[in-house]
C-alpha cells in the first residue's frame, strides 16, 4: 500500500491499519488522511500525519484500551513518525456532521490516545477530509461527511479566532517561537481568504493568495512566513498581531455584514 509519495510514511501507515484493523474488528470501517497529505503541501521537516479512522459505532471502553496500548507502543517505533501521527477515532453517525462530543483522538508529539472533543478547527478540517481526503481502506470519505457551506467555514473561522488567536493580541506568549510566528502568519492568511471566498485554501496557497490581495506590510509578512515555514527571527510578535487584528477586522466586518 502506497497512500502517499514517502516511503518512511506509509511503513508507519501501514502498521497503524493492520493494528487498527486488528482491535477494531467489525467496527471498523475506514481510515482516511487529511491535511497537508492531502493537499500536497506535505514538508517532511515540519508536517505532520493527520489520520482519520471511521468506526460503525462509537468506541467502546474496553476497546479504547486497546487502542491506547497500541499507540503507546507504536510511539515507541524506530522511525521519526512514530510520534507525528495526529488523528481521531469517529463513528460514521458522528462523521457526518459538527459535533462537540468526545472521540478518542492523538496529538502530534503524543503517544497518548485520550477522550477529547473536536473545536471548531474541526469544521474546517472536516472540509479538507471531505473535498481532498485520501481514502487508505473504505468507502469515499466524500460519502461520509455532509457537504459544508462557505457560511458554516466562515463561522468555524470567527469561532477560532476569538477562542484563540484574538487573545494573542493581549497574551502574546504562545508566540515565542519562531516557527509557531510563521504557523500563526499562514493561518491568518487562510482565515482571511476564507472570510473573503467561503472557500478554503492549503495555508502555502493561502499565502500565495495573501501577496498579491494583502497591501504590501501585510503581503510582506505573508511573503516571509511562506518562504520560512519552520521560522525566521525576522517574524516578530508584532508582525503577527498585525496579521491577528487584520483576520479579526475580516470576522467583524463578516459578523455584521
């Protein structure tokens, strides 16, 4: 099985299905890849494996154990990957639409696999799953996941924005990091086009799409952060808050259209 065009990430793909696939038995239904797999913007030096696994019925306590077990051992595998899977568990009932229920999910980093609820991030991660999702083992993704409206991703955006990057503007510290200011600045890109669109872009595209919209200050940082996706000191936190108020503006002027 080849999903994607790196070998080392489809090894750890591999062994996760068969685990998977083992634990789950009938329950199981399809496991799926989304984000920058997805879209093509993969980076091997700074991406992540964003994975989705669809259940027929939610997953049971005893069963959840298992799956913890598995990732605790996998996190312990020979390879770089081991640790960058980020992924959920979901039934199809839950699948289809937005909802804040829990699901067992990993973090990149993790080798936890704990009970956690989706945010709103989660409506715009949903679209790319839907419209671009590599199907591993299963039926179409698209089958699976009610279609998602310009409106709902804009509303999805402003939710995000105020529940975490608008605080930024009065507690910066999450912004320490040179890479996270880039992160921050490409994803600024993306809301505002999607406050524009109601469509969604791969945060490079977005970029792309911020240097030739954006006036030249903004277009600059955009510039910068594209060209220097793991981070350069010459992002500062001030640069980033203008991007923030500049997203934030784009959700007001939505909100009272």
């Amino acid at each position: 099985m080849q999903p994607t065009p790196y070998a080392d990430v489809n090894t750890i793909l591999s062994d996760l299905l068969a685990r998977v696939q083992v634990i789950l038995g009938d329950n199981f239904v399809g496991m799926y890849l989304y984000g920058s797999l997805a879209t093509s913007t993969f980076d091997p030096d700074s991406s992540d494996i964003d994975f989705l696994v669809a259940t027929r019925n939610e997953v049971e306590e005893a069963v959840f154990r298992q799956l913890q077990a598995m990732h605790a051992e996998l996190g312990q595998a020979d390879s770089k990957w081991a640790i960058q899977l980020e992924g959920a568990y979901i039934s199809l009932p839950e699948l289809r639409r937005y909802s804040e229920r829990k699901h067992p999910h990993i973090d990149r980093g993790e080798s936890d696999l704990l009970m956690k609820p989706f945010h709103t991030d989660w409506v715009v991660q949903r679209y790319v799953l839907r419209e671009y999702g590599i199907t591993m083992v299963g039926p179409p993704i698209r089958d699976l996941i009610d279609p998602i409206s310009g409106d709902d991703l804009r509303q999805a955006m402003v939710d995000m924005m105020a529940v975490w990057w608008e605080l930024m503007l009065d507690d910066p510290a999450p912004l320490d990091s040179d890479g996270y200011r880039a992160y921050a600045i490409m994803t600024m890109c993306r809301v505002l086009y999607t406050m524009e669109t109601g469509d969604i872009l791969p945060k490079g595209a977005a970029v792309e799409w911020a240097i030739k919209r954006l006036d030249d200050e903004h277009a600059r940082l955009a510039k910068l952060a594209g060209a220097n996706r793991n981070g350069t000191p010459q992002i500062t936190i001030s640069d980033v808050q203008k991007m923030i108020r500049l997203a934030v503006d784009a959700c007001q002027r939505w909100q009272t259209s």
